[in-house]
C-alpha cells in the first residue's frame, strides 16, 4: 500500500472488470490520451477503501469502446478479481502541459470569474468540452453563466490567485 495524499493524485479512470485470464484488466479511461497512463509510468489503485495501492503500467490499448490495462504484478484473473470496480489514479506532477495557456480541468474547477471591468460574475463550478472549444459553467449571485473557453472571450487565468478574467462578448451575461 502507498501512503500518498489524495490531493497530489487526479482520478483518470476505473475498471470496469477483469479481462480474459492473463491479468489484464477492462477500464473507462478520462484521459484525452493513453500517452497519459505510459507517460505517468505508475498508477494508484483505490478498490473504495482510500488506500493507494501502487502499480507499474506495463501496456495499454484500445478495446472497442473501452480499454485494456497491463500492470505490473497482476498475471492472472484472480490477481485482478480484486481491482473490480476499483479508481484510478495518476500524480498530477505526471501530467505534461504541451502550451503555456494549457490548463488542465482540475485547475479550472473552483477559480472565481470576473469581467475585465471587475465585476465577479461566480465560480466555475463545471466544464465540459464541445468539440471545438470546451465551456465553463460558472455559478454565481443565484445567475449561471455559460463562457466559452475561446481567446476572444477569456483574457487571463492566474491558477495562484484562483481568478479568471473574462471579456465577455455581445449578450454572453444577459439572461
């Protein structure tokens, strides 16, 4: 078992079950990128009990619409019987930004939203991608305002200070 804080990890999967009798196992992933399970070299399995249990990724690739899984250690069905249903995780100092104004998803959720003349409009309280662009939900004073994830519209994110300045563009605030 490793000792390892919950807020140095980031979930980026779970198992949906054991596949085939060799110890592999079939997973959802979240990442955008398997490179992100190789890059990371090692994930930490939680089976619900908070307690990380550390595994090398030897191999993973694609399995119709989910995934197969290869880590170190596991070379039976009975070996990964026990990971069913488990999360995984990654550490997020494994995660590679490939632009300065890339941010990943867990940064965003939680910065408070202002417009460039000052006015806080909320918090991003969820995002979710749409093909071209992703789009931040962000809830404040009772209102939800809905900002695409364009640099026309947003001008700074500063993670440190946890605030987002927006220039919001013809009707984005109006209700």
């Amino acid at each position: 078992m490793s000792h390892i804080d919950l807020r140095d990890l980031i979930l980026i999967g779970h198992v949906i079950r054991p596949h085939g009798i060799a110890g592999l196992l079939r997973i959802v992933s979240y990442a955008q990128s398997l490179e992100t399970f190789l890059q990371a070299g090692s994930v930490f399995m939680d089976r619900g009990n908070n307690e990380f249990e550390e595994r090398k990724v030897i191999d993973i690739r694609p399995h119709g619409s989910s995934f197969l899984l290869r880590l170190s250690g596991l070379n039976s069905i009975e070996q990964t019987e026990i990971f069913k249903a488990a999360k995984i995780f990654i550490r997020k100092d494994s995660l590679i930004k490939k632009d300065e104004d890339e941010f990943f998803y867990y940064e965003l959720l939680g910065l408070n939203v202002y417009s460039i003349t000052g006015q806080y409009l909320g918090v991003v309280k969820e995002i979710f991608p749409t093909g071209s662009n992703d789009v931040y939900v962000v809830e404040g004073q009772g209102k939800e305002f809905l900002i695409p994830a364009i640099h026309q519209v947003i001008k700074e994110i500063n993670i440190t200070q946890k605030r987002m300045v927006i220039s919001p563009i013809k009707g984005l605030l109006e209700l």
